[in-house]
C-alpha cells in the first residue's frame, strides 16, 4: 500500500471549480431547453396575454374618458336647467310683488274715494 500524503492547500493544484458551501449542483446547473414549440406557444401566450391586458386598459380608460365628458355635459345642463327655473322664480316673485303693489295703491286709492265720499256727504245738508 502506497504511503497517505496530506497535501497543504498552498500545494493544491487547479482542478475544476468547486461549489460553494450550501450549493446543490442540480440548482447550480444549466436547465434543459424545452422545446421550441412548447417556449413559441409560451412566448405567444405571454404576449397575447400582454396585450390584452394593455388593450383592456386603453379600452376603460377610454370608456372612464367618455364617461367624464357625459357626467361634465350632464352637470352643465343640470346647473343651466337650474338657472332657468331660479330665473322663472325670479320672474314669478317679481310679477307677485307687482301684483301685490298694484292691490295695495288700488286698495288705498279706494279708501281715499271712502273717505273724500263721506266728507262729501257730512258736507251736504
């Protein structure tokens, strides 16, 4: 049997690399490639999934645009409605109080007929 010679790591010589510590050499090594097929489908189901995704997202953000506009076009016929009937109001309330006034200058117009009335008649014997 030939003699055991413990060789100082200075002596080593350079051999393949080696692992570190903790490594498996089946995480370490190169995967096997699928088959073209297989990584085309894959590939073109990504993509078509991308895009889909990205058109979904063009699509509501086109219909949340839309949407925008018609709530802005819905408000501004709501508050232009709004000023209409506030105007009709004002008109109403206007012609009320010209109403009211003309009562009020008929109503003492005839009280000063009544009075000048019963003046007359204390007047004449």
């Amino acid at each position: 049997m030939p003699p055991v010679v413990f060789a100082r790591s200075s002596d080593r010589q350079e051999g393949p690399p080696t692992l570190p510590l903790g490594a498996d050499a089946a995480v370490l090594a190169p995967r096997a490639q699928r088959s073209s097929r297989v990584s085309q489908v894959t590939r073109h189901t990504r993509r078509t999934t991308t895009s889909m995704a990205a058109e979904i997202l063009g699509f509501s953000r086109e219909i949340s645009g839309h949407m925008m506009n018609m709530m802005g076009q819905m408000q501004a016929q709501t508050q232009n409605q709004l000023d209409q009937s506030q105007n009709q109001i004002n008109q109403i309330l206007a012609q009320t109080e010209i109403q009211r006034l003309d009562a009020k200058e008929r109503e003492r117009a005839a009280e000063e007929a009544s009075k000048k009335e019963k003046r007359l008649r204390k007047l004449r014997p």
